[in-house]
C-alpha cells in the first residue's frame, strides 16, 4: 500500500474543508439574503437617475463613481436574472484565471473558499485581477481608485518604490477617466462626492461586517504593511494591504489574496515591468 504524504497533501486537505465550510456559510447567509445582492445593486443603479439613494451596507446600495455605473450602463437594459448569472460567471472566470497556476487540483477547492464573493458579485475579483497585474499596466489602478477608493494602493507602491512612469500612468489614466466621466454626467459626480462625505467622513463605527474592525483602524495597519513590503519588494504585500483597506469590511475582501498565484508566478518567471527594463544591468558578451 502506497503512504501517504501528509505533509504535502495536508494544505489541500485543509483548503476543501475551508472550501466547504465557506460554502455552507454563504448558503446559511443566502437564506436571509437576496442572491448576488451586490451585483443587484449595481443592475438596481442602472434603472433609475438616483444612483445615491440607499447608505453604504444597506440593500442595494450603490458605493462607487458615476464611471462605473457607466461602464456597465450597456447591460443595464438585461433582465436581472440574466444580468445577475452573467456577473456571476465573469466571477468564477476569474478566479479560474488566479488560480491556474497552482494547477488544477487547487483551482475548485480555492474556487468554493471565494463563494461568499460568486454569490454576492461584488468587485474584489476584479481587485484582485488588478493587484495581480497592475504592476505590469499601472493603468489599471484606475479602476479600484473610481470604485472603492482606499484599495487602490498602486500608486502609493509606485510613489514609495520611486517608479515615477508607472505612478505617473495611474493617475493620468484614473484623472482621464474621471474627467470624462465627469463631462458625461457632473450632476452624478456632485451626488458621489457628497454620498462619500456625507456617510464615510470621521465614522469610527464598522461599515459592514461587525467582525472586522473600522476603516480607520484597518487603513494605518494597511498602509504600514504597504510601506514595509514595497521597499523590501515583497509583492504580497499589495493585495494582502488592498483587502485589509478596503471601506465596507466583509469576509469576500480577502478573496483580493487570489491574486498572490498570479504574483508569486511573476516572480517566479523574473517578469520585469516595461518601465524598469532601462534599469536592467546590461549584459555583456564573453
């Protein structure tokens, strides 16, 4: 009989049983909630003028800039059901795509510990896709800094590292989309800005889950890892910090940490930004 290998076999053992038991604990919370409540209230924001009419962490309420309410405007038109199952799917593709590289025998059970963020269909995967390659394409920074603001770490990374490109690319392509943004709808700008002052300005209170702490004992905690880990040049920790700065605290915000595979391969393949590839030593011939 062939022995079994517990030291490497263990950790996915483990990872199934947290699978499971996050599955369980999302069904028992879907029954006192509507399924992909996140996502219905991106779907419940496209069919009316008042994107702004619900406060953060209750029903339906809409938290991010007019810019992505306008993004997703073209599929506004979708009936629920199909709007809510397509969000869904985009959900588990790309968490398949973080994951592939630890192979496939890890990519279901790391899927069923990110069901809290499939059923919600809230944005963190798309945080995490972020984290994972704006490193690469500092555009991409734009899209958590117009959605939950305090993740978007990227430029503080780039600020600290002083990659003055990539940190310049960032805010150009988030003050870009802004601005545009802006001219479209200025009316719902001036609505975001006061919704944003008006519910997050001096809170010490949590905003969402109570087993986490507020924004403003996360935040420090995040910036210092932040800090730490971009001038040791330890990737991880920029999702690790993203998740821990995010606004309205949940168990999901973790699923930012799907990008660590993503990273750690990277890494792993010497992948080096287009920006720092001047800095290179070059080599000569012998």
């Amino acid at each position: 009989m062939a022995e079994v290998d517990l030291r490497r076999s263990l950790p996915l053992h483990l990872t199934w049983l947290a699978g499971l038991a996050m599955t369980w604990l999302t069904w028992t919370d879907a029954q006192d909630n509507r399924l992909g409540r996140d996502s219905h209230a991106y779907w419940v924001a496209l069919q009316g003028d008042h994107l702004y009419a619900n406060a953060p962490g209750t029903v339906d309420a809409f938290n991010y800039s007019p810019a992505f309410a306008q993004l997703l405007s073209p599929f506004g038109h979708l009936p629920w059901p199909v709007f809510g199952l397509g969000f869904a799917a985009l959900v588990v593709v790309g968490f398949v795509h973080l994951f592939r590289p630890l192979g496939w025998r890890w990519v279901f059970p790391l899927l069923l510990c990110c069901t809290p963020e499939i059923v919600s269909g809230n944005v963190f995967w798309v945080l995490a896709l972020v984290a994972a390659y704006g490193l690469r394409y500092p555009a991409l920074w734009a899209f958590p800094l117009l959605t939950k603001v305090t993740p978007g770490l990227g430029p503080l990374w780039f600020a600290l590292r002083r990659e003055w490109r990539p940190l310049l690319v960032s805010l150009v392509t988030t003050a870009l989309v802004a601005g545009v943004s802006f001219a479209i709808a200025p009316h719902a700008w001036v609505g975001w800005l006061r919704f944003m002052s008006h519910h997050f300005r001096g809170t010490s209170a949590p905003t969402g889950s109570d087993l986490f702490p507020s924004l403003l004992v996360r935040l420090p905690v995040a910036l210092t890892l932040l800090v730490w880990c971009a001038l040791t040049d330890r990737r991880w920790g920029l999702p690790a910090a993203m998740a821990l700065a995010t606004p309205v605290s949940g168990i999901a915000m973790f699923t930012i940490l799907a990008a660590l595979p993503r990273l750690a391969r990277e890494q792993e393949r010497g992948t080096v930004e287009p920006w720092a590839r001047s800095r290179q030593p070059a080599v000569t011939p012998s």
